[in-house]
C-alpha cells in the first residue's frame, strides 16, 4: 500500500538541545539584570581563558567544566559559589580571583544564569517580531506546535522556555545536531494515490510502524511495507538554519521560544536587556 523513502525537513529544534538535564529553578540572583550583565562583563575578562565565552567549558590550559551543565555548580548555595570564585578550588586549576564581594557577586550572578531556565531570564530580542518569524520566514511552525498551533512533525515547544537554558535554544538554532533524534526520524510516504506525505516514524520495526503525517494523520504499516522504510541520515534541521535570518531575527526567534512556559515563571524584574544586532 505505501512506499517510503527519506526526507530532509526544515526543523526539529527540540531534538537538537543538550540532554544533561533540566536547568534549576531560577535564583533571585538572575532576576537582577543589571547585576547579570556586570557579571557577564566581569567572565569576559577573567574566565573565558578556561571556562569559554558561553561557560561551556573545554578552554586553555585549565580545560574548565562547563558551568552550565555542572551539577556541582547547581546545588552549591551562593555563599558557596562565591567561595570558589574568590578563593579557588584546591587540587584543581581554578585559581582564587580577591576581587570586591559585589564583583563576586556579580560573577556568581552570571553563572547562575548559565543554569537558569530561558524563561526566568531578561533577554535581548522582540518576542512579538520572534513569533513572526517562528510562524513565517523561519518555517518552524511546518515542523513545531506551540499552543496547539503548527505542525506534528517535531517536539511540542509549548513549555521549552520553562525547561531550557537559554544557551540551549540559541545552541539548537545556531549549531545543530548533524543526528536526526530519535524519536522524530524523517521517511517520505507515498500513499496508493501516488501523493507524497512528510512523516515521522513514532515506532517501527521490520514488521510494523506507526507513522505521523505533517497533517496529524497516523499511518499503520506492516509486512513489507513497513521492511521497506528508509528513513533519513541527517537530522531534519538544516545546518544552514540560522544563515537564513539575520542576526536580529535570530535573537527575535531566540526570545519568543524562551516566553513558551505552560506554568509562567515570575517574569524578570528590571528594564528589558536592550536589543543586539540589527535586522
């Protein structure tokens, strides 16, 4: 009854973000944006040499941990965190930094950002302009549903601002995962009336699958039908996804998926973090 073989559709974002775990509940801290960015300011200077630009680690001779995805980072209390800022850690390569309490705090205050769910954040961008380009030029709605509205193609991203970093959602569109997940693998059905339908496969083995068309229709196979699946090599996201929009755009986009919170988060207090990068 049908046939199938690959397909390369244009987005699966979700599928594309860091799996280390959900980011912790936002600390008072990040609701400072003033304090925030002074901190950003501060790791600039003094700890991209180990810890990268975006704290993810991996960098310099001291080759420090990621700071965004470090679990020891996440339960140490802010007294703690600024201890080790100021005084180091013994038996490893982070040296002490005596600067000011308020310039430690300020440091800790950008690290702990580094672990705070999107949505709990100040962030630069047009969430408004965002949505636009999530439903229009940048095609993720052909693929994403948010609220109900959009496609079956890929992962419901209705509450991926409540359950993501920040630098996880600009990660996914900025440098995507080349490996289609698993759970969203692409195949092109023709149906018997020799139409081309876009699905994915929500389980299949050599005698059966279940696949979901990109207009929500379920499509059972068996026997050979379903032995005779191709599905795709690359991942449904484009790696040449965020070459499409401008850098604007793009932190528009970035900005309207970090507001999608089923349960809202207290929104961040303070003057919103002017816009970066020009249309």
């Amino acid at each position: 009854m049908f046939a199938a073989t690959a397909v390369f559709c244009p987005s699966d974002l979700r599928g594309q973000l860091d799996r280390s775990g959900p980011p912790t509940t936002a600390n008072p801290l990040t609701r400072d944006p003033a304090l925030v960015e002074a901190g950003a300011s501060l790791f600039r200077q003094y700890c991209t040499g180990c810890h990268g630009r975006g704290g993810e680690g991996g960098q310099g001779e001291g080759q420090g941990p990621n700071l965004a995805t470090s679990w020891e980072v996440r339960r140490a209390k802010d007294q703690e965190l600024s201890g080790f800022i100021k005084n180091g850690v013994k038996g490893t390569a982070m040296p002490a930094f005596p600067l000011p309490d308020e310039q430690i705090r300020q440091l800790a205050a950008f690290v702990r950002s580094l672990n705070a769910p999107a949505a709990s954040l100040p962030i630069a961008g047009d969430v408004q302009a965002g949505e636009a380009t999530f439903f229009g030029k940048g095609q993720c709605s052909s693929c994403h549903m948010i609220r109900g509205r959009g496609g079956y193609l890929g992962p419901d991203l209705s509450d991926v601002g409540a359950t993501r970093r920040l630098g996880e959602l600009r990660n996914s569109l900025t440098d995507p995962s080349p490996i289609p997940s698993a759970d969203y693998r692409p195949v092109l059905v023709t149906g018997a009336d020799g139409k081309q339908l876009r699905a994915v496969a929500k389980h299949s083995s050599y005698w059966s699958a279940q696949l979901l068309d990109e207009r929500g229709n379920l499509h059972l196979l068996h026997g050979e039908d379903a032995a005779k699946l191709a599905f795709a090599q690359e991942s449904w996201m484009s790696p040449e996804f965020a070459k499409r929009l401008s850098p604007g755009e793009l932190n528009d986009l970035v900005a309207f998926l970090s507001r999608q919170s089923i349960r809202p988060l207290e929104p961040p207090k303070g003057p919103p973090v002017p816009k970066e990068g020009a249309r």
